[in-house]
C-alpha cells in the first residue's frame, strides 16, 4: 500500500517509511492513497475472535508487502500478552445497551498501550531491516509519554524525549514517565501548554537538517501506526455488540482527535461503527468549527480532563483532507489550519461524518458521582465526560460505547473530588515515585539542547 501526504507535496511512502518517519517531509500527515475497505464476509468471521485476530485482518491491508504476516502475527501476540485483562478491552454494561470499552489493561493503565505495544516493535523491526537508528521525540498531554517509554524499553536503536506541559498533567501521569525514564529515554517538563509541546515538536521534525542530524521521528498520533492499531478496539467492540449488522454507536473523550479519527477509519473499512460523538472539555476548538466552520483555536485552559486540554487537534488535518481539502501544493490545507472558513460542502460532511459536544468541568464531576451513586462504577474524568457528552442520545434502541481511555487512578485527586473515594490500583500494581526535575523553556533552543543531550 501506498501512503501520501495531506499537503501533497512528499513522496509516496511505504508503510516501513510511514512508521519509522512519523511525519510527512511536507510537515503533512500520512495517509492512505486508498484506503482499505474489507470483503463484509471476511468482516463476518471476526465475530467472536480474539484480539490478535481482528488486529490482524485492520492492519494486513496496511502493512502488507512490508511485513511477514508471521511476523506481524508475532508482534500483535507480544503486544496483547501485555495486557492484565484476558478479554485485553472488557466491555461493561452500566445501563441497557450502554457500555464502557476498558482501554487502560496495558502497563502503563492507559488507552495508548493499545497502539504504542504495537508501534514500538514494529518500529523496531524496521530499523534492524534497514541497519538504523532512531531517535523519537514525543508531545504528550500525559498518557502517550509512558506508553511511549513502556513500548520502547529494550529497543537499542532507539532514544526518546518526551515533552509534557508543566503543571498540564495528573502526579500520577508525571511519576510514571519518570520512573519509566532513563538515560536515553528521557522526560523534561515545558514551560507551557500541551500546544507548546506539540509546536515545538513539529517545528523541530519540519527542520530537514535536524531531522537528518538526529534521525528523528514521532510515536504521537501523527504516526499513521498509531491510528490503524487503535482503529483495532473500535473493530472488535462493534463486532461483539452488533446484532445482524446493526451499528454500534462511540462516544470519544477526545483531544488530539486520533482517537476519535480511528473510530472513523474503522467505519470506512467496514466494521459495524455508528455514530462517533467527539466529546471536548472547555478546549472546545472541534465543537466550534463544526458549529461555526472556521477553525479557530484560543488559548489552552486548564480543567479537570488534561488529556483533552488542547486547541490545535493535530489530527484534525487528515479529516480535513478527507472532506477534500488536499491538493498538490497543501494551500487549501494550511488556509483552513490558519482560520480560513470551511467551504459548506466540506462543512456539512464533518456535520455528516461525525457529532460534537463540550461539556463543563462541574458535569463532569457530576456525572463521576451519578454513574457511581447509580451503578457502583468508578470512572476517571475522560472517560465520564464523554458519557455526559452522549447523555442526548437518549435510551436509543443500538448499542452505545463510552471509550474509558484511562484508569481512573491516574487522576485519583478528581476521583476523589467527584465521589468521596480514592481508585484503588489492582493488586501487584504500585504507585511511581514522584518527579523532582526542573522544567525546560517553550524554545526550540532548550528543546534541541534537551535531544543534544539525550543523543
């Protein structure tokens, strides 16, 4: 399969180029030339087989002719073995045909296991083909940084720095990257917004020379990787819920809009997914654009979902090349990114494609309590906004899905806010020890100094 770039000006890559690049030399984001659409009776056999099986048939499409299928077979075995749930992503039924997909079973309790166990290897398996190294720099809003460090743990040829915002993410967030950090896995502290943290990384990775330099490349969402493994859940869950076919609808607590984009591209290869409500806290740059059509970020606020605490969704530019923005130059891209309005037929198919909610800090809160007094069911604050998000979606007659994208003890001070108790880790599980580090500027300056030392 053949890969382009959303701003049209890169070569065709390969899916090896796609995972070990991360970012289009354009500075545009990989996607598909064509993208997959599977036989509905090969769709059919998934129903009931296990994980390794439905991420085997959403990935072969994509990385066929690259990777031996019994060598991919093996990577998705290695990745899902790491999981402490048999099920890998239990579904549970907290309300008739109101489910919540458990996305936090991998080691660092957090829905971006699921792709980084997946990306990391294959990362690895590319570099030992080719004779390379890698050095991976990584923005993150507090969940990929360790699911990041966990995934590229024993791999020699590959360093990493990962930048987080100061003060933008959970304790329990921050321990853990630094208890998985090490001398070539290192974690620094930004003296700014998850926005900062993820400018900082384009513009270093948009350098051709830094690029080349230190042989950089990305393990955020951008990565192409990333969306086809987390397209896996969606594929799997609506193949257990879905009766004759019917779609299963997906809420999405949502930030950097990947995890929301996979649900898309598992609907678009086939898998019985429905609606997909994208869910935003106050940081609510998605829901206006669909509302108002023009992409129009402010500045980041600060709540109780830090993971979503971000305005410039960096996988919002595939979606709009996929409305039909992309051309040969990248000019009707970079427009829209800069604030130019959505032409109204590529407006009415975001409206088409996908719903949108903000909901506030207070009924997030609030509805952590209700789900708790109700049900007996803890979940952390993404997770119970996004069910507040799809509350207007009433007792409909199909399946709905709130995505819990973390466990709710890596955001016990909230939980313990909203309903009186601390979330208890499973057994064997111990908490990190906290960070003592001190912060970097928001300055290409200190973040090259920062890779310099690390490589």
């Amino acid at each position: 399969m053949e890969f382009i770039s959303t701003r049209g000006l890169a070569p065709a890559a390969t899916f090896a180029k796609v995972i070990l690049d991360g970012l289009a030399p354009d500075g545009g984001l990989y996607v598909p030339r064509l993208m997959p659409r599977l036989d509905p009776a090969a769709i059919a056999q998934l129903k009931g087989a296990d994980f390794v099986a439905t991420a085997e048939a959403v990935l072969t499409p994509f990385a066929s002719g690259t990777i031996a299928a019994d060598r991919l077979r093996s990577i998705l075995h290695g990745a899902y073995a790491r999981f402490s749930h048999p099920s890998v992503a239990p579904l549970i039924e907290v309300a008739p045909g109101r489910w919540v997909l458990e996305l936090f079973h991998g080691p660092t309790l957090a829905f971006k296991d699921h792709a980084l166990l997946i990306l990391g290897p294959l990362m690895g398996h590319f570099l030992a083909e080719a004779d390379r190294r890698a050095f991976v720099l990584c923005a993150t809003s507090g969940d990929t940084g360790g699911a990041a460090l966990a995934a590229l743990a024993g791999l020699d040829r590959v360093r990493a720095l990962v930048l987080y915002p100061q003060g933008g993410i959970s304790a329990f967030q921050e321990a853990q990257m630094h208890a998985l950090s090490g001398p070539t896995r290192r974690v620094v502290a930004v003296e700014g917004s998850f926005d900062d943290c993820q400018r900082l990384v384009k513009q270093v990775l948009g350098d051709a020379d830094l690029r080349e330099r230190f042989a950089l490349t990305a393990v955020n969402s951008v990565n192409w990787g990333r969306i086809a493994a987390q397209a896996v859940y969606y594929a799997h869950a609506s193949l257990r819920l879905s009766r004759a076919g019917e779609p299963v609808d997906f809420a999405v607590p949502t930030g950097n809009f990947g995890n929301a984009y996979s649900g898309l591209i598992a609907r678009r290869m086939g898998f019985p997914v429905g609606r997909i409500l994208v869910a935003t806290n106050d940081n609510d740059a998605l829901v206006r654009i669909a509302e108002e059509g023009v992409l129009s970020p402010e500045g980041v606020v600060r709540t109780n979902t830090p993971a979503m605490d971000i305005q410039l969704a960096s996988n919002f530019e595939r979606m709009l090349f996929d409305l039909g923005a992309g051309d040969k130059t990248g000019a009707p891209i970079a427009g829209l990114l800069g604030g130019a309005p959505l032409p109204q037929h590529m407006l009415r198919g975001l409206r088409d494609s996908l719903f949108f909610a903000r909901v506030s800090q207070p009924a997030t809160l609030v509805r952590m309590k209700v789900l708790f007094d109700q049900t007996g069911y803890i979940a952390d604050p993404h997770t119970a906004l996004a069910m507040e998000a799809a509350e207007p979606f009433g007792a409909a007659p199909r399946h709905l899905v709130t995505l819990a994208t973390a466990h709710p003890a890596k955001f016990a001070e909230t939980v313990a806010q909203a309903i009186g108790l601390d979330p208890q880790l499973a057994p064997g599980r111990q908490l990190p020890a906290p960070n003592l580090s001190s912060p970097i500027a928001a300055s290409l300056a200190a973040v090259i100094a920062a890779i310099t030392a690390t490589a």
